[in-house]
C-alpha cells in the first residue's frame, strides 16, 4: 500500500484497505463527474466512493440493488453507475438492466468478486457503455476505466432521445 505525501513531509501509511480494493495515489485529471456507487459492503462502498471523490467526483452512495434503482429515479441523472454484483434484494445487474429497460443509459461499471464465465457476456449484454472490473482492483484500475467511459459518454450522447 502506498502511503501519501505532500509538502508537509511523509505521512503515515493509511489504514488497510477493504477487501477488494486496493488504494493507491491519484494521478491525472479529476473526473468532474456525479457519479452513483453501490454496494452492500459498507467498508467497500465507503472505499470506492471516497476514491472517486479524491478524484474530484461527486459521489451518491446506495447500499443495495433497491436503493440503486431509487438513486438513479431520485437523484440522476448521473455520469456514470459503478455497482457490485451480488447485493441483497436485487443485484447490481438486475438493477441496471431494470434501468436500462426505462431507457437510462448511464454507463456503468460493474464490479465483482465471483468468478463466473458468463459474467462478462451479461455485462457487455448491457450495451458498450458497461464494462466488468474484477475484485481486487486498485484506484488507478477503478479510474482509468472510468476515464474510458465518461470519455465516451461526452463524445456522443447515450440513452433515449427525443424526436419532435
């Protein structure tokens, strides 16, 4: 784990990181995003939405698939979803294809620790603005994707439009 630095010296190495994730420095541009996590660990979620935060993103936080679908009604729209997989009452790609039957768009990383072949097919089943990001992962993993992503997003615009 890397400890951080800045003019005041060396600081002390953070604490551990939750399973799952690896912390590592921030490097690059901020994202300059609103930005929806969920997930039902909460030392997890805390990691991944802090992460992005430090990242210059505006972070909403849900803690289960339900929650996530309520966010996305209530708070979106948003730049971009990162969910886990297996969450209590309804999983992460439950609720994004859900979402995506009511025509939101948003691209989405979908986060998992299950090893399972099928998972990719049922990722990219949720069109080229979903991407898998497998457990562990570090922040420069969790933000390069994310870059990916919200740069495609600003290139053309995804989801329902409107024909008058």
């Amino acid at each position: 784990m890397l400890s951080q630095k800045d003019d005041r010296g060396p600081q002390p190495s953070s604490p551990p990181a939750p399973l799952g994730m690896l912390v590592a420095r921030p490097v690059g541009v901020p994202l300059n995003a609103r930005i929806l996590v969920a997930d039902d660990d909460p030392e997890l979620l805390d990691a991944v939405a802090e992460g992005l935060a430090h990242l210059g993103a505006a972070v909403i936080r849900a803690s289960n698939g339900a929650e996530l679908i309520d966010r996305l009604a209530e708070d979106g729209p948003f730049d971009l979803v990162v969910t886990d997989i297996a969450m209590p009452w309804m999983t992460g790609l439950r609720a994004i294809h859900a979402a995506r039957t009511a025509g939101v768009g948003t691209p989405v990383i979908v986060m998992t620790a299950l090893r399972d072949d099928g998972l990719s097919a049922r990722v990219k089943a949720l069109g080229g603005n979903a991407m898998l990001l497998e457990k562990p992962f570090d922040l420069a993993d969790l933000e390069s994707i994310a870059k990916k992503l919200l740069a495609r997003r600003r290139r053309k615009p995804l989801g329902r439009t409107l024909h008058h």
